[in-house]
C-alpha cells in the first residue's frame, strides 16, 4: 500500500512523454490559459464576489480540484495517507519558549517581554531573518516542529489562506502534505539540539520575537543578537556544562563559548535544512531555495524520482551531518553522470509546475462561470427587512 501511490504516480509521470501536442486541455485547464489574467487581476475578480459565492467557489473547487488526477494531486494523496489521525485532532501551535534568565544567567536576569506578533517591529524582524529563507509556494496553516517531532496547527483555516493557495496552483492539504513529508524524512538524531535551538529569539534588552526561533536566527545569514541567558541556555540543556561559563561571560570567553554552540548548530542546521529542502520539491516544481540550496533543485529532483517519490525509501538515503557536503556533491556528479536521470529529474519538475498551473487554471474557471471577471464592484448586500410591527393587544 505504501508503495502503490508512488508508483502510480511514476507510471503518470512518464505516460506525459507521450501526450501528443494537440492534446485537448486537462481537465480542469482554460483554454485561454495563454492570456490568463495576472494575480493581481484574479485577486480583484474573487474580491467582487460576495463572501457566501467566494465560500461556494472554493468549496465547488475543493471538490473539483480532486478530480485532476495530476501527478501531483497523487503525490499529494500519498502524502495525506502517512497521517492517520484526523487533522483536526492534532495539535495547535504554541508559542516558542524562551531560556528563563533566573535559570541561565541569574547574574543578568533581564526579564522577557513578547512583543505583539502584529507589531510593525515583529513583522520587520521577521522579514529580516526570513527573507533569504526557502519560498514556498503555500500559505502554511500546519508547520512539522522538530524539536516535538509533532505536526501542528499553525493558523485555522480562512477563505483568503484558501483562495491565496489555489492561486498559487496549491490544492487544500498541501501545505500539511509538505510538513509529512518533513516528518518522513527526520530520523529524530538532532531532536535535542533542534529543541534547544526551538527557543524563541530574543534580543539584549529581553525583546521575545514571535515567529522566530533561535533557529531561524543563527540560520538566517543576518547579523542576530546573542544574549548570554539564550548561549547558556543552549549550552545548559543541550551540552550540559553548567559550571564552565556564567553570565555575564567575559569578552575572552566568548570564542570558545560561540565555537561549543556553534558545532552543535552546524550539526543540527545541516539535519533540518536539508530534509526541509527536500520537502519543499517533494510536491512543488520551480521552487526558490533558501540557505546554501538554490543550486540543488535539479538533484533533489532527481532523488525523488530516482526513489519512485517515496519518503520512506529517501530517508534511509540521508547522510549525518559529517557528510552532508558529500552527499551534496555526490548528487551533483551523478546527475552529471546520468544523463537519462537527469532528463527525469527535469520532466518531474516541469510535470509539477504544469500541475500547478491546472489547479490555478481551474480556480479561474470557478470565478468564470460565476462572472467575477466582468464585475466591477462586490454587489451590495439587499437592504434588511423592514420590521413587522407589533399587533395591538387587547379585547
């Protein structure tokens, strides 16, 4: 059973060698899909219709959206059958927690104060420490929490996160499909170090980002601040040296300090960032990849299709942090070497941005055949009944 959808999917895969060009449009696809309308004017279109026919277009397209059979609607419902339990029944996100200073650095214990995660300085931080991260094409309400080894809820589910997504050429599961797959492929054996570096981020003055762990931080590229409460806070749970440094750590310390925390990082960076790059192509074509991977989608693709797209059969092929240059490396000289493998590492991807382009194409098509695109204002709701008055009482 587990390897049933896989190869399904292969056989789907390579069967697209042979569509003849004058093929008649997939289901799902506009014929006029050589002048569809940019996002922009999409979004303007699904914004002139009422909420109750935005809320039926996309039930309509949830419902129709399943019926593609694309190589990656398969791919999508292989992912979502790893996951027994009911999606509603697992956990919602929590806020990071952050090192407790009356713990780690009771000689610097500068209380922690979380910002408002919709406050202009959360948001810029975030899309300061964010912006050379890997862009998916989805808007995630499900996230795979490393540190847990645990999918949760991010977001609930809006009609704007629903729309955004179909959009994009992403079918409703997508984005939990990807965390599965994150899950899939994580062995567990930088679970400590991934729950250490779980802590939220903060700042000297004890600023609590939200939506940003240490993480995220040391893993961004951008220049961080490092509070000594966060270093020990690491080096106590994760290292258990507890009376090597204390806060405040002198400035001759600090380079043995960084260089112990730094190894255990680099360990756990190279664990996560790889699996979680993986993930991204597992389900998406033409991905922008974040971290030291933008030069690697060709490869991972051709992993997966070298490994019929099966979690279980890639994971065993992930190396430990010591070699993952090589591993890198080896990917890139094989594809070099392969030249057949790499024409199929290219028709997967290319197949994956065609299957993108038929959810979004089918998206279209709903707000067609309701003329969303020939209005030009949201029509008014009707006036609200006028009240029944009241009968006399009395004989």
């Amino acid at each position: 059973m587990a390897r049933m959808a896989p190869a399904l999917a292969r056989v789907a895969l390579f069967a697209l060698l042979f569509v003849p060009a004058h093929a008649a449009p997939a289901q799902g696809e506009s014929p006029k899909s050589a002048s569809a309308p940019d996002d922009a004017r999409v979004r303007k279109a699904f914004s002139f219709l009422t909420e109750a026919e935005q809320a039926d277009a996309l039930d309509e397209f949830a419902a129709e959206v399943e019926w593609l059979d694309t190589f990656q609607t398969q791919l999508l419902r292989f992912a979502l059958s790893l996951e027994e339990r009911d999606p509603g029944l697992l956990p919602l996100d929590q806020p990071a927690p952050f090192f407790d200073p009356k713990e780690h650095a009771p000689g610097q214990p500068i209380a922690r104060k979380r910002l408002d995660p919709d406050s202009s300085a959360a948001r810029k931080e975030r899309e300061r420490i964010f912006r050379r991260a890997t862009k998916p094409k989805v808007r995630g309400a499900w996230r795979y929490d490393w540190g847990q080894r645990e999918l949760v809820r991010t977001a609930p589910e809006s009609l704007e996160r629903t729309f955004e997504n179909a959009l994009a050429g992403c079918a409703p599961g997508h984005d939990l499909a990807i965390a599965i797959v994150e899950r899939a492929l994580d062995d567990g054996s930088q679970q400590a170090a991934l729950a250490a570096f779980g802590h939220a981020y903060t700042d000297r003055v004890g600023t609590v980002f939200p939506g940003i762990t240490l993480y995220d931080a040391w893993s961004s590229g951008e220049e961080i601040e490092m509070p000594d409460v966060d270093v020990l806070g690491i080096v106590h749970t994760l290292l258990g040296i507890r009376d090597r440094w204390t806060a405040p750590v002198p400035d001759s310390e600090h380079k043995e300090l960084y260089a112990a925390v730094g190894v255990a990082f680099q360990d756990a960076n190279r664990h996560r960032s790889l699996r979680a790059a993986l993930a991204a192509t597992f389900l998406d074509g033409t991905v922008q990849l974040g971290g030291p991977y933008p030069t690697c989608l060709e490869r991972f693709h051709s992993l997966w299709e070298a490994n019929a797209s099966t979690p279980a059969e890639v994971a065993k092929l992930l190396p430990k942090p010591a070699a993952w240059g090589e591993f890198l490396s080896g990917l890139a000289q094989r594809l070099d070497a392969d030249r057949e493998l790499a024409a199929r590492a290219e028709l997967r991807r290319s197949t994956l941005d065609k299957d993108h382009a038929q959810v979004r194409a089918l998206l279209l098509r709903l707000l067609e055949s309701r003329g969303a695109f020939e209005r030009t204002s949201r029509p008014k709701p009707p006036p609200a009944p006028a009240p029944v008055p009241e009968k006399p009482s009395g004989g």
